[in-house]
C-alpha cells in the first residue's frame, strides 16, 4: 500500500492540482496508508510522530468527503495547541487552495468575537484546542449537529495536558454515525480506553520512525528570506570552493526556476526531477559522475538512489516535509567513510522544522550566519590554513621544502614567502 501515488488515491482533479503545487510527489508512509480508509469512511488509529505528513492524511480525505455546499461545520479537528491548530488550519487551506472549503482555527488568546462572527458566517471545518472549542459549545456559537468526522490529532498529547474531560464532553455532543480519527505517537492505555469507547472497529494504521543519524555529516542552517535564497546558495558555492553538490528542492516547478537561474550564472548545473524520461536521467547523471556538472539540483522522489561517493555538500534549499526525507537527503554525502556537508535553508516558520527535526532524528544542526561578501576571503583563509596544517602533518613534502630554501638563500623572508603562496592561492580560486 506504501507504494500508492496520490493519483491513485482517488482524489479530485482539484486536489491533486493543490498537492502539485505543494511538491508532494508521492504519499508518506502514514498518507498512503490511512489516506484509502478513510476515504471508505473507515474509523482510524493511526501512530505516527510529528513530522510523517499526518496531517495530510487526514487532511485530504477530509476535505475531498465534505460537501462545501452545505454552510456548516462538517469537521472538526482536536489540536492539544494552539501552535499546531495554526499550523494544521494552514495546512489544510493549502490543500483546499482549488475548492471552496472554509477553515477556521479557535483557540485561547484570540478575541473569542472574530470566531464567534466566523462561525455564524458558515464554516466546513474547525480546528481547534478542546478548551476553546468548549467555550463555544457552551455559548451556543458551535452547532456540532453536522459534524460527520472528527480528528483528534497527537491525542496522547491532549491527554497529557489534561484534556481528557473536554474532549469526551465534545465527543458526546456530535453525532454518533460520525467517523472518528485518531492520531497519536504513543498508545498509552487512557487511549485504547478512548478508541474502545468512541471508535467503530477502528483500522490501525501505523508507522514505524526510524532514529536515522548520519553521524559524518556536519549539518548548519541558516535563516534565509525566500528571495535570496539563490544569492546565499551561489555564495556558499563560491565561498567553499565546492565541486560537486546536490541542491534539494521540494517542487518540479522550483527545480527547473532555480536550475536556468544558476545557469545564467555561469554555473555547471542541471536538473534532476520526475517529469524526466529514464534516459534523460541516466544522461544527467553520467555527467554528474563525470564532473561534467557540478550542482545537481534534484527533487527527493527523482533523486532516491543517487550514489555518488564525491558529492561535497547537501543543499537543502527547501526543507522536506518529513524528517525521514531530510536524513535521506543529507545521507548523499559523507559516504565511503568520508565527511560531508549539509546546509539548510530556513525562512520563517521553517525554523519549527528544523527543531522537531532534531529532535525526532537526534541530529545536531547548527545556527550559522549568512557570510557577506567581505566574509569570503577570511573564511577562503581559513580553510587554507586548515589545509596547509594538514598537509604538514601528511608529510612527504621533500623536493616542496627544497624550493622554498632556494628562496630562503635569496634573502626571502619564511613569513613573506609564505604570505605570497597564500595571496596567490586565493586570487585564484577568486578567479
């Protein structure tokens, strides 16, 4: 069932269209799994943990099964923060952004009147914590009579905060035909209560998250506007000297918009993505082995299997929408025993990715600055007297150390003759 695509999921054309634009090329572990039983309105228990795409999952079944004609609350999902109902309302009008499905998010510390007036306007899907989301019940403001599916999103959570009350008076209140899905990253036994009391033969979807480290690989990110996303990635390139990366991109669109840009630039780049026949794929990845190019850019789907032991550093110039995909992505370079680089792109509420993704994956990933044009030469410096200590230590420098004490007869100073070979290394990795 995991090898489903989202075409076979037996979505609209209009849905599709919104995941297109969303660069999900195929569906998580979680997605295609839960996606077709609930679409059979199915009740489902699905464990997974943050960062699986769950929110897809129930996302799109669930607005492809309501009706947008009728003006009425026809879902609603129980979120144990106002942080995620944020996030799951964003999401979901992403993937409505073709269909006219209205959504809004309640919680605590908004004004309860804009709610109040939302709702009264006509709403298809709520998502809210189960406090306010009582809060309304009780003022009357929220007719639960239509409800025809229900959400309970990271459930174990909300019953650690103490939810448990709230969310067994709202069940209580919708309708008892309505299908009832649970998300959750533990099973504890208060949820297996919950499920037994409030679910029809519920299906048990589930899936296993991997701890994947790639422990040599030194990971960075840097908070980068959208816009400028290309200057930062051009500079990095230039500044590190580097000759061989993967630049990861989340869309098709995004893969080809920024392989003309940096083409146009003057760099050794091309496209990799699903919208290629195999035998343009095995052309671009011939020359990318044959260093004929020197940044691949690549989508995940189109990228999967890419073994190429030299690639210097990973671009994550989107980040991927699981954390799975990120391990992934990263694992591309630091093979064969050797060390690599990834760097991660990160704008606004990115920087929330970011830390779930380290601590669902164990991995360290370091803040660093964006380098400025006048950073370049201090940082090329330092690589170089990293470079310069370490062939040193190599040895094996005989006929090298012979030159230099040619110069050193001449009347050479050791520190003037070691300042020019450094200026002229630099001017010309400058050229």
């Amino acid at each position: 069932m995991e090898s489903l695509t989202f075409k076979e999921l037996c979505l609209s054309k209009d849905m599709y269209k919104a995941i297109e634009d969303l660069g999900y090329e195929e569906p998580t572990p979680i997605q295609a799994q839960s996606i077709p039983f609930i679409l059979e309105g199915r009740d489902v228990i699905g464990q997974a943990q943050t960062g699986t795409g769950k929110t897809a999952a129930f996302g799109i079944p669930a607005i492809e099964m309501l009706n947008p004609d009728i003006n009425k609350v026809q879902v609603i999902i129980l979120c144990p923060t106002r942080e995620l109902a944020n996030q799951v309302a964003e999401e979901l009008s992403k993937l409505s952004k073709y269909q006219k499905t209205k959504i809004l998010p309640i919680y605590g510390g908004r004004p309860i009147e804009r709610q109040i007036k939302a709702l009264r306007r006509g709403v298809h899907i709520v998502v809210g914590t189960p406090g306010r989301v009582m809060d309304h019940i009780e003022r009357k403001t929220l007719r639960l009579d239509g409800v025809e599916m229900v959400v309970l999103d990271e459930a174990d959570e909300m019953l650690d905060m103490g939810f448990r009350e709230d969310i067994e008076l709202i069940l209580d209140q919708v309708p008892e035909n309505r299908q009832t899905i649970l998300f959750s990253a533990t099973m504890p036994k208060p949820i297996l209560r919950l499920t037994k009391r409030y679910q029809r033969n519920p299906q048990m979807v589930k899936t296993v998250h991997k701890k994947l480290t790639v422990p040599l690989v030194e990971q960075f990110y840097f908070e980068v506007k959208s816009h400028l996303k290309t200057e930062v990635l051009c500079r990095l390139i230039d500044i590190y000297n580097v000759k061989s990366s993967l630049v990861f991109c989340n869309t098709k669109k995004q893969v080809d918009q920024l392989t003309e840009t940096m083409r146009s630039r003057g760099y050794l780049v091309d496209a990799l993505h699903g919208d290629l026949k195999q035998r343009q794929r095995d052309k671009v990845m011939s020359s990318f082995r044959d260093g004929d190019i020197e940044t691949l850019i690549a989508t995940d789907v189109a990228a999967r299997g890419i073994d190429v032991e030299n690639i210097e550093v990973v671009f994550n110039y989107d980040i991927p929408q699981d954390e799975e995909s990120y391990i992934h992505r990263i694992g591309r370079t630091g093979r064969a025993g050797r060390g690599g680089t990834a760097f991660t792109f990160a704008s606004g509420k990115d920087i929330r990715k970011i830390k779930s993704i380290q601590k669902h994956t164990g991995a360290k990933i370091i803040r660093k600055n964006i380098p400025s044009q006048s950073d370049v030469e201090d940082i090329r410096a330092e690589m170089l007297s990293q470079r310069v200590k370490d062939t040193i230590d190599a040895g094996h420098m005989g006929k090298y150390i012979h030159w230099v004490e040619n110069l050193l007869e001449e009347d050479y100073a050791s520190v003037d003759i070691g300042a020019a070979l450094v200026k002229i290394v630099l001017a010309d990795v400058k050229k």
